[in-house]
C-alpha cells in the first residue's frame, strides 16, 4: 500500500470505500476518485468543462460526506462526471476543482451511487499524521 490510494471493501447492500494520503484534501480527492471508479471508466473520457465547488462543513467527516454528494449532485442535475479532481483548502472548508465529461461520453461499469451515508463515515489523521477517510455509499 502506497502513501496513497483508495479501495472498495466488502459491504453487505452498498458500496464502501477507503482511501488514505499524507494529507486532508488529498485523503478526500482519493475518496471522491474511488466513488467515480466505482461506477464509471473515466480514462479516455473528453473533458467537456471545469467548475469549482466550494464545500463547507463543521467536520472533517461532513466534508467527506458533503464532497461526496456534490459528485453525486453534478451527476444527477448536470448529466457530468469527474475526469479530474483536485482539492484545496478554504476557509471552512475545500474547494473541488472538477475537470468534467458528459456522462453519454463515459462507460459506466457499476451501479450509480445515490447518496453518501453517515453511518461509519470517518476522516481523520493517525498518530503519525496520515489521513485516512471510509465511507458507505448508497448504491
């Protein structure tokens, strides 16, 4: 396991995803690039624009939450999904930096997820300063 990367993990009904990095935004873009993995191959999908999404949240778990439901959001309401992510630091919260294709443009390998749950949603450093994010998505 590299200093950073995401995965799915066994789950009975839905999907759960982990990821880790040596830092929060780069935990939270590993988490959000594991959630499109999980249902689309973006490889050789065309960008079609760039957009940024602010997210604001109390914690650091919420704005996992939070991020999450935007891919989801931009998915459903713009017919979109990431190619690239980025994300960086703002008061109160990050800034997704969104590199997007048209969803007809993708090949979708997996069920679209619905929702992010709060149910055993973490993001958070260890002892040694490395962050770890998990998440169950509602598929």
């Amino acid at each position: 396991m590299g200093d950073r990367g995401h995965r799915a993990v066994p789950h009975t009904a839905d999907l759960r995803l982990e990821a880790w990095a040596p830092s929060r935004q780069e935990c939270l873009a590993e988490a959000l690039r594991g959630l499109v993995e999980s249902f689309a191959d973006v490889t050789d999908a065309p960008v079609q624009r760039r957009t940024e999404r602010t997210v604001l949240a109390a914690t650091d778990a919420d704005m996992l939450a939070m991020a999450g439901e935007e891919i989801i959001y931009v998915l459903d309401a713009d017919g979109q999904i990431p190619v690239k992510l980025q994300v960086r630091p703002t008061t109160g919260g990050v800034v997704l930096v969104l590199e997007l294709a048209a969803a007809d443009s993708v090949e979708i390998t997996g069920a679209v997820p619905k929702a992010i749950s709060l149910h055993g949603l973490a993001c958070q450093p260890d002892r040694a300063g490395r962050w770890s994010a998990s998440m169950t998505v509602d598929v």
